[in-house]
C-alpha cells in the first residue's frame, strides 16, 4: 500500500515547509541587495543544516530533517524532481536564433572555454595531489575529470536570470552568451558522461575503449533522442488526433521529460542529460507559442516549489563546519576564475572584439550558478568526490555566480555597452 502515517506527513510538511520558506526568504533579500536568489536559496539549507543549526543544536537538527527514516527519502525524491525540471527548463532557455556573422564569435568562444580551460585544469591536476578529494567509489580520473568541467562550465539558468533582472535579455549579447553557454555544456556533459561510466565500470585508466565506449554512449543516446523528439514534437504534437497533448500541453511534455529520462538511465547517462535534450528539442521544434506556455507552466511549478527545494537541499548537505578547507577554496576560485575569464578575454580579442566586450564575455562565461551545483551533486551522489570537494564545488558555482551578476550591473550602471 502506498501509505505514510499523518504524523510523518505532517512533519514532512513542516520541515519541508520551514526549508521553502527561508529559501524564498533569503532567495529575496539577495535579489533586492542584486545577488543571484541561488545563493539565497543554498544559503537557506547552509542555515537549517549541519552548518549552522546542526552545528549549534543538533537535536533540532535531526528532529527537523531525521525525524522517521522516510523522511530522507521524501526530500531525496522532491531533490530529483528539481533537479530534472530545472535541467528541463535550462534547455528551453536555448537560444537558435542568431545572425549568420555571429558564428565566428559563437564558434571562438564555445570552443575557447570549453576546451582550453578543460586542458589547463588536468595540467593543474596533474601537479596536485587530489586524492585526499576522492569519494567513495574510489576513482581519481574520474575526480580529475569532474575538477576539469568544473573549470569550464557555464550556467545557462542564472545567467539567464541575471539577464533578465537587467531588463537585456533580448540583445545581442545576451542570446550569444546564452546559445554558447548552451552549446558548451553540452560538450562538457558528454565529458561527464565519460566519468560516470568510469565510476559504473569500476575502471582507473582512460583508454581508448574507455572513451570511445563512454562517448559513444552518449553521443548515440544524443543523436538518437534529438532525432525521435524531432520526430515527437514537430509532426506528431500539434496534431487534430493527439488527444493527449490536446488535453494538456503542459502534461504531455512532462510525460515525455519523465520518458526521455529513463530512456537516459537505460543508456547509463546521467537522466538529467535527458531532462535537458528534451528541453532544447521543445525550444527548437515546437511552434514558439507553444514552447512559451509550457516554459511559463513548468517555471510557475518549478521556481516555487520544486528548484529552491532542490538547492536548499544542497545547502543541506554542505557541512562547512567540519568538512571544508577555507584556504584551498580560495585557490580553486582564484585559479578556476582566472583561467576561465583570461581564455575568453584573449579568445574574444583574438577575433577583434573590444576589451570591454572580451571582459563581459569572460566575467558571463565564468557564472558556474545552476550547472555547476549540478556537477557537484551528481558527483558526490555517484561517489566521484567526497564531502570537502563538494563544499568547495558548490560555493564556487555560487561565488562565481556572484561575481558575474556584480559586474554585469557595474557595466549597466555606468551605461557602457556590453557588446561594440
């Protein structure tokens, strides 16, 4: 029987309750101080967890979130339902439309930040000793890899967000920043796919069957689902005998979602890669009318409920009063940011941009946000880092975030141009 007593539902609701409520709280006084509500959001979980509460009472602590042995479960599956819409609508943020004399400025910047900064982080790894970082399934080059991405990705949901808080989400650099953005994670979640499959297939050695196994994987898994929600969405959808659809739009591509992602786990990808094809082939083959009302119906769901429950639950599982390194913090941000925002610079300069565009290209490209918690979380979930790499992975999306947001404004306030 599916049953829970009313005593564990109420305390679910209550604890569940307390944690929404402080993320949207402090989800809000960061915005109106014009910092990303991510922050906020985490920030609520860092409060209400070990950091803080469990810190300082931690009976309250494990009333509140260890209360009967379900309850771990509840907000295990409410975490995977965030996680899954927000990968959804990132990929409904995936901009195509573009001018052809942009392609030399897409192409420079997706592979610049995508590749070089991958290469200089596993050159950096390589004169570290990163065991000491290493999770529970026990594989360094799996780890390695995970630090790599970390050094390269980008958010397409925050910066998104800071956009449209600055009222420029329709020009022109924005919609490079975000079809780049867009393009480069996925390069960099086909990377990720690799680790994961080195984690799955217990192996500690990339080679070359290694790779072309886990790359080959993926590829088809991406190759074959673009082409069957091409299919789906552009000649079966909008149509009279689709009663489904007709029924609700809304209810249709979420049991699509829900298919697409355990189509993923079948390949043995991450399901969040298929939360995020579906959300890209949405935004590209539905009539744009269409793809709007479901990017605002899920967004509705999404931003109230399902996301800020998602990252206030990493926050949960941040113990910064045990398990983090203030000091190697500080030197992951200040080389991560460093390589990432002086690659774009020079990229951006290399093909005749003006430094101020270079330099907004690069500060935009180094916002980790929502991609970057993604990458920690999945990771530490598979065992590919341990909780003290996860702390530093996550306040770097976080700080990196931040930093784009503040100069974006600076430019906006002085009334530069983001883009000659």
């Amino acid at each position: 029987m599916f049953t829970i007593t009313q005593i564990q539902v109420s305390h679910f609701l209550f604890a569940m309750g307390c944690l929404l409520a402080l993320a949207h709280i402090l989800g809000y006084i960061c915005e109106r101080f014009y910092i990303p509500r991510v922050i906020g959001e985490v920030g609520a979980g860092i409060v209400l967890g070990p950091s803080l509460l469990g810190y300082f009472y931690p009976n309250a602590f494990e009333w509140m979130f260890n209360g009967f042995p379900l309850e771990h479960q509840l907000f295990g599956l409410i975490y995977q339902l965030g996680l899954i819409l927000l990968m959804f609508i990132s990929g409904l943020k995936f901009h195509t439309e573009f001018n052809k004399d942009d392609l030399k400025i897409t192409a420079a910047i997706t592979i610049g930040s995508s590749v070089l900064p991958f290469i200089i982080g596993w050159i950096v790894t390589s004169f570290l000793d990163m065991s000491k970082y290493v999770g529970d399934a026990n594989n360094l080059l799996a780890l390695k890899l995970v630090v790599c991405i970390s050094v390269a990705v980008t958010s397409i949901p925050v910066i998104s967000k800071i956009f449209i808080d600055l009222g420029i989400m329709k020009t022109r650099f924005a919609k490079l920043v975000i079809f780049i953005a867009g393009v480069h994670d996925i390069l960099l979640w086909v990377v990720f796919g690799v680790a994961t499959n080195l984690v799955a297939h217990h192996s500690n050695e990339l080679s070359f069957g290694n790779i072309f196994l886990s790359i080959g994987i993926t590829s088809l898994f991406l190759v074959g689902m673009l082409n069957l929600l091409r299919i789906l969405f552009k000649y079966l959808t909008v149509h009279d005998r689709n009663i489904f659809f007709r029924s609700s739009n809304l209810g249709y591509v979420l049991f699509i979602l829900f298919i697409a992602c355990v189509s993923a786990y079948l390949f043995q990808v991450e399901t969040i890669f298929g939360a995020l094809l579906v959300g890209i082939a949405a935004k590209i083959y539905l009539p744009g009318s269409i793809s709007t009302k479901v990017e605002e119906g899920v967004s509705n769901l999404s931003f109230s409920w399902f996301v800020p429950i998602y990252f206030a639950v990493v926050g949960l599982q941040l113990d910064l009063a045990k398990s983090f390194d203030f000091l190697f913090f500080v030197k992951y941000l200040l080389i991560a940011t460093l390589i990432q925002i002086t690659i774009v610079y020079f990229i951006c300069r290399l093909i005749k941009l003006n430094s101020l565009t270079s330099l907004n290209f690069g500060f935009a490209m180094n916002a980790r946000g929502g991609p970057g918690i993604v990458l920690s979380t999945v990771a530490f979930m598979s065992g590919i880092i341990n909780q003290e790499l996860y702390s530093v992975l996550v306040l770097l999306a976080l700080t990196t975030s931040w930093m784009a947001g503040t100069w974006l404004r600076f430019v906006l306030k002085n009334k530069w141009d983001f883009m000659q």
